[in-house]
C-alpha cells in the first residue's frame, strides 16, 4: 500500500488545479510528420532540437505539470548533457513514457485494431522508473463506422490490455494514463459518437475493478465528445461539453483521479474552445484538463518554422498556448 500513496502523490501533481499535460511522445516516425510542417528532416539531431525547444521554454512549469515522452526521447538529453527527464524533474515537470507499441489488425475484425506492448511491460516498466518516468500512457484506438463499429469483441479486448497494462504500471510505482482513444475521423453524428465513448468506458473501467487496478492512482486520458470531422454538421462547443460530462457521468467512477483530453486532430483553437466550455459546466467529481500534442505543438512548429532566429519567440507561443489552455481548463476565457 505504500507505493500507492506515491502514486496519489504523482497524479495529483498532474492533475495540479491551473496546469495540464504536454503530449510529446509522438514516435520517431511520427515526429518526422511534426518536423516535415517546417520541412526539417527527420533526424535524431532535429527531433532532439525541437524537444529541447519545447522542454527549455521559460515558464512551462507554470501551465504544465507532466510531458509524456517516447522511449528515444526519454533516453535523450539537452545539448549541456542533461538528460531530458532530469531537465523536466528539475523544473517540477513529471515525466512520462509512452508504452504500447502501436496497433495491429484485430484478426476477423474488419477495421479495427488491438493495441500491442505487453509483452515484458514489466521489465521496461522498472528501465523507465529508473530513467526517471512517473506516469504513462497505453493508446488504444477505437474508430466509429458503418452500424457494428466498434465491436464489443474489440472494445472488450482493449479494455483488458489497459487493464493488464494499468495494473503493471502501478506495481512499478507508475500512474497509468489509460487512453481509449475514440477517433474524430469519420461521419458519424455527435449522438454516436457520445453512445460510442460510453460504451467504451463502461466497459473499461468495469474491466479495471475486475481487475483491481486502483482507480484512485489512475487517469483517464479521453477524446471529447464530437460528431465526426465529415459530419454534415459540427457541434458546438456548449453541445461537446454537454455530450461529454454526460458521458464522463454515464461511465467514470468517482474515485478516478482524474481526466484529461486529448485534442484528436481538432484545430488548436477548438480544443481550447470546447475545453473551456467543459470548464465553464462548474466543478466535476473529478479534476478535468487537457493532455494535448498536436494542438500545443503546432502553434509551436509554426512561430518557430525550423529557424534558429524564431527559437525563442516560438518557445513563448508554446508558453501562451499552455496559460490559454489552462485558463479553458477552468473555465476562466
Ligand atoms: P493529440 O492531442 O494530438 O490528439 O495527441 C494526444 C495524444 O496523446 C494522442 O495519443
């Protein structure tokens, strides 16, 4: 029981009232797509630059109280030899680590997909304690199609990965983030995708008590509800925040530690805009902010153009980007 209160302690560093999460764990792979908007190659030198842009920006700790990291990222250090967690831990920033490995095919399942990386999860789980990780994030992705998608079958298997998962990150002293990503891609009306996201944490965090993950040392990573990006038509801030504290009270037991969104491909200022129409709903049972990659990023990615001139100007849009969005978080734009 003692290693829980350490992980009370981290998630509720994380969930720090006024701050949120940078989402910088993009993969090697990935990264390049960030770099390639300001035509960089992706190299390890130009991914290195761009993280140390991003974790050296005065003021972060200010607005942010974790930055997830990838496996390459979380081995790598600041040009004075610093590694990048240590940077971060100094600056009273939490690092995490990306664990799963990607999807593959959910075999007799058309579309869908289970996420991999169990396998010696444990062993790794103990590296990235050393290496200085405090919490993590397991992905699953959940796509809404034609009527039978997503299928309970792979809503079912997902749910036990994260489960399996959550159980192994809090036996090495890390808070698992369980991220049931619900993807925005798609036609679907803003109904379905809030009976969708329902049906996906239900099932979830009844798996997780099966499986006596402890709630209380574990946060929720979730998409906001939304009807599809190729929907006729789009919801409304007031109606995404209503769709989604509806489904949050549908389905998320009142001793999780807390939530946080992902922006899913949202325009920045969307996902700011129906952050804040959350926060303006009033207080929740649980803490609510935002865990944000693409939409703290880009704004970054675009002020800073690869340009060693701009480094500081870009590293202040990131910083007013993060005050905006902590500021949504509470309802306070
Ligand atoms: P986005 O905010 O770009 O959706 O990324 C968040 C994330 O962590 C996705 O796994």
């Amino acid at each position: 029981m003692k290693k829980n209160t350490k992980l009370y302690e981290t998630a509720a560093a994380l969930l720090a009232s006024g701050k949120g999460i940078l989402a910088a764990d993009e993969s090697d792979a990935t990264a390049g797509k960030r770099l390639d908007m300001v035509r960089l190659d992706n190299t390890p030198e130009n991914r290195q630059d761009f993280r140390e842009l991003l974790f050296t920006a005065p003021d972060l700790e200010k607005y942010i109280s974790g930055v997830i990291l990838y496996d390459s990222t979380l081995r790598e250090a600041a040009d004075d030899g610093t590694p990048f967690a240590d940077l971060l831990t100094s600056k009273g920033i939490v690092p995490g680590i990306k664990v799963d490995t990607g999807t593959k095919e959910l075999h007799g399942f058309k579309g869908e997909v289970v996420s991999q990386g169990l396998d010696d999860l444990d062993k790794r789980f103990d590296e990235y304690y050393d290496l200085g990780a405090r919490f993590a994030k397991w992905r699953a992705v959940i796509t809404i199609d034609e009527e039978e998608t997503p299928t309970e079958q792979s809503l079912r298997m997902n749910a036990i990965q994260l489960a399996r998962y959550a159980q192994l990150a809090q036996a090495a002293g890390i808070v698992p983030m369980v991220e049931p990503e619900v993807i925005f891609e798609g036609d679907h009306s803003l109904e379905r995708a809030e009976m969708v996201t329902t049906k996906t944490l239900q099932i979830l965090f009844q798996t997780l008590i099966e499986y006596r993950v402890d709630l209380q040392g574990l946060i929720l990573k979730s998409s906001m509800v939304l009807a599809g990006s190729k929907y006729r038509e789009q919801s409304t801030p007031q109606q995404v925040a209503q769709a989604t504290l509806r489904t949050f009270h549908m389905s998320v037991p009142y001793d999780c530690a807390g939530i946080v969104f992902l922006s899913g491909g949202q325009a920045s200022q969307r996902s700011t805009d129906n952050l804040n129409a959350v926060g303006k709903m009033g207080a929740q049972p649980w803490p609510i902010t935002y865990s944000f990659s693409r939409a703290l990023e880009e704004p970054f990615l675009h002020a800073w153009g690869g340009k060693k001139e701009n480094a500081a100007a870009a590293q202040k849009v990131l910083v007013d980007v993060c005050a905006e969005n902590s500021l949504a978080a509470q309802g306070k734009l």
